[in-house]
C-alpha cells in the first residue's frame, strides 16, 4: 500500500511511479550468455527434447531465454521487429545525444536486475531527484497553493486506500470528489498508470507500491540493449498461429514452422487482444478475458530540446502542468542532457495521440508557451513524439487491469495446456507495468518449464 506522502515546500515527497520491491532472485540470470546452447534457428525445425519457443525479445523473452540457456534448455527466440528491448529502446539520430523513446524509469531500483547489471557494466546509474514543480491554471503553484494541490493528491490516495481495505475492486473515479482539480486527477491516475481515474482499478492501482526510482546515463534503452547483447534472437520473425491442438505447439510465421514443445508468449496485451496471433484451439475464456482486461494505457513523450536553464529550474525537476487544453508532465533536462520530456497520458493523451504527430508537436508548443512565453518558443525549436500506439508491435504503453478486474493479472499468468506461458509486465501480480517485474516473469515462466 502506497505510503502518504511527506510534502515540503520545494519538492513533495510524490514520485512517479513507485512500485513494490522485487524478491532479488534474478542477478543470477542477468550475468549469463547463451552461447554454446542448442539454439535452433532457420525457416522451419522439429522440436529437440524440450525445446521451447519464446516469442518476442523484449525484456521478458530475454530473461526467459537467460534463465532456459542457464538451465540446459534448448530454446529459440523470435522476434517481430529488428531489435532487442521492446519498450525499452534508446535513439540518438534525433537530437544527437541519446533519448528514451519508452521506458526511462528504473524502478525497485533497490532489488531491480537492470540496476546490479549497471554497476557491473560500469554504467552510471542514480537515484531520481524529488523536486518538484507545478503550474495550473496560467501561474505557478507556489506557497499554500502548491500545498493545497499534494493535500488533494493524498486525500484521492487515502479515498483508494480506504476501498482497498474494503477489498473493493472499483474505479478510482468513482472515489474522486467532483470537483477535483484535472492536475491532481492526473498525477494520481495517467502519470502514475497511463490510465485515466475512470479506467483504473483501485486493487490494480494497491499493487504499486512504493521503491525507490533511478535514471539511467545513457538511457535506459541502450542499457536493456546491452543487458540483452548476448541472446541470440532471430529478427522479423512475426508469430501469426499458435496451434497447440496437438501434443506440442506449431507455431507459423511469416518465415516458416516452428515447432516446440511449449512457447512463452512474451508480446503486449494489445497484439493479443488485436487478434494478430490466432490460437488453435482458441485459449481458455479466463486467459482470453484476461488479455481484454489488461489493456495497454497511453503514456506518450514528446521530446523537446530545451534544458534546465530554460524553465530556471534543476536537472530531473519533475513539472506537473494543466492547462485549459490539457494536462501534461515534464521532466526537465532529463540527465542534463539537454532534452526536456514532455509527457502525456490517459484518455486526454490517448486522444490527442489519435490525432497524430503534428498535433501532439502543436500541443507542446503550445504547453511551452504557456510556462516559458512565447518569445523562448521559437519555430526552428527541435522536438519529436513518440506515439507508442503507432507502434505495430506493441500499440500502446504499459497495462492496467479494468475495474473489478485486477484478478486478470493471476489468470493470464497461468500456463495453458501446461505448453503455453504468458509472461510480461501484464502478468506481474507486485511490479506490473516494469521492466523488473516483466523480467521476474519472464524467469517465472522459464524456470516452470525448465522444472
């Protein structure tokens, strides 16, 4: 259960997105290659004894795959697009320094694997600063104001707390008195879940608890790139059939067969739910519901190249932003490389999203000029969107259960047929929406069929 949180007049002691400490048990996994493995690769191969297919590399498929090489187990890994890392992926083309198009939260970092795997890598990680800025309405929060905003946050939390204890698995809007301001509504509901108040279950949003957040140098993506260097993966292998009637699975893509003795389904909820792999027969009505009810939320960057001494305040300062538009949350200068990220989400996010690129661009100028002046705001000012729903193989952000079904996370974890597992952050019952707790289950999931 999330704790109250401590405010101050500067920075409010409010994070992010803050989530229950893993258990610790995967550093094992992490420093481990496949090489010398019987890994099976080609247009189409018979199953060897045991052999197990995992289908997409993002961070989940690649812990399977480290903790299958580890145990002995032959295993082949595809993936759909060209790269490792899911929705974990850093780019510099851009901006020329890098830049997180998705994930940049190390969270848990206290038992997160990413983070061990840094310090033995030698790549700088530090914990995220707590400062904290707010603008609503046209002017600064500041003083009371600013005190008024967190006591409203804390009461929407307690209001959540309250049900939960009751074990009512409702929407969080429906705990929110009406005239709640749309700055509190979104740090507590789309900064947090990428889901908006009505969206959220309470029980979904109990199973988020607080750790402690890291920024990665470099980026978080280039690290899971790095982390994932050594799995062998074979690229634009898109799955479209898992036909699991038999003693085995069968699994057809656009490149060929492949058949295995089980499959780890590691890909996003919202492919699944789109239909883009068939399954023969159809899964179970339980596993089925539960991929509709965990669907991917919205939480998009909009990536500006701005500093910190444009808006006066420090690196990592976190600005929570409603406006008459919309609702937004920045991270300014994120590193101190030079980029500000200007994020939206929810259902305001989604919708703005639909409307594409030039629209979320226009947005952020728009935004801008309202904190900075529209002198600071010229028309040659560098910055880019990363629309994640665009993305065919992921189609959104990170997963939060429906209201009243915060139990989907536990039935689509359980494997079907004892051939088919499904692993990723949608099936983490304490760290969902992570990098760490799709890594935890993606070990799960290995080591249920390693034995």
């Amino acid at each position: 259960m999330k704790k109250h949180r401590q405010k101050t007049y500067s920075s409010p002691t409010y994070s992010r997105r803050t989530l229950l400490s893993a258990s610790g048990r995967l550093a094992l996994a992490l420093g481990l290659g496949a090489g010398g493995l019987p890994w099976l690769s080609g247009r189409s191969r018979a199953a060897s004894a045991g052999h197990v297919t995992i289908i997409g590399a993002g961070v989940a498929g690649l812990a399977a795959s480290m903790q299958l090489g580890a145990a002995g187990v032959p295993h082949r890994v595809i993936e759909a697009s060209s790269r490792i890392g899911g929705r974990a992926f850093t780019e510099t083309e851009t901006f020329g320094v890098p830049c997180d198009v998705g994930a940049h939260w190390l969270h848990n970092a206290e038992t997160n694997p990413l983070v061990s795997f840094a310090e033995r890598a030698r790549v700088r990680t530090y914990e995220a600063p707590e400062e904290w800025a707010l603008f609503a309405e046209g002017q600064w929060l500041e003083g009371e104001d600013e005190e008024d905003l967190w006591d409203e946050v804390e009461d929407m939390e307690r209001a959540i707390e309250r049900a939960v204890d009751r074990d009512r698995d409702v929407a969080v809007s429906g705990l929110v008195d009406r005239d709640a301001s749309a700055l509190a509504r979104f740090l507590v509901g789309p900064y947090e879940h990428a889901a908006s108040l009505s969206r959220l279950s309470t029980m979904d949003w109990d199973a988020q608890s607080e750790g402690t957040d890291f920024y990665c140098e470099g980026g978080l993506g280039a690290l899971v790139a790095q982390w994932g260097s050594s799995v062998p993966v074979d690229f634009g292998v898109i799955a479209r059939k898992v036909d699991w009637s038999g003693a085995g699975v069968r699994i057809e893509t656009n490149q060929g067969v492949i058949e295995s003795d089980a499959v780890i389904v590691t890909v996003p909820t919202a492919v699944l739910a789109r239909g883009d792999i068939e399954f023969s027969p159809k899964l179970p009505h339980a596993s089925e519901r539960a991929i509709h009810d965990l669907p991917l939320g919205s939480y998009n960057h909009i990536v500006v190249d701005l500093d910190h001494t444009d808006f006066e305040l420090p690196v990592d300062t976190m600005l929570g932003y409603a406006g008459s538009q919309g609702t937004a949350g920045l991270l300014v200068d994120a590193g101190g490389a030079g980029l500000t990220y200007l994020d939206v989400a929810g259902d305001f996010g989604a919708e703005l999203t639909a409307q594409g690129e030039a629209a979320m661009l226009d947005y952020a100028r728009m935004v801008l000029t309202d904190l900075l002046g529209a002198d600071e705001i010229t028309p040659d000012l560098l910055m880019r969107a990363y629309p994640w729903e665009a993305m065919p193989f992921a189609g959104g952000a990170y997963t939060a259960a429906r209201p009243g079904r915060a139990g989907a996370r536990a039935d689509l974890r359980r494997s079907v047929g004892e051939r088919i597992f499904f692993a990723g952050e949608a099936t983490s019952l304490s760290k969902p929406a992570t990098l760490d707790g799709a890594i935890a289950e993606g070990i799960r999931a290995a080591r249920a069929l390693a034995g």
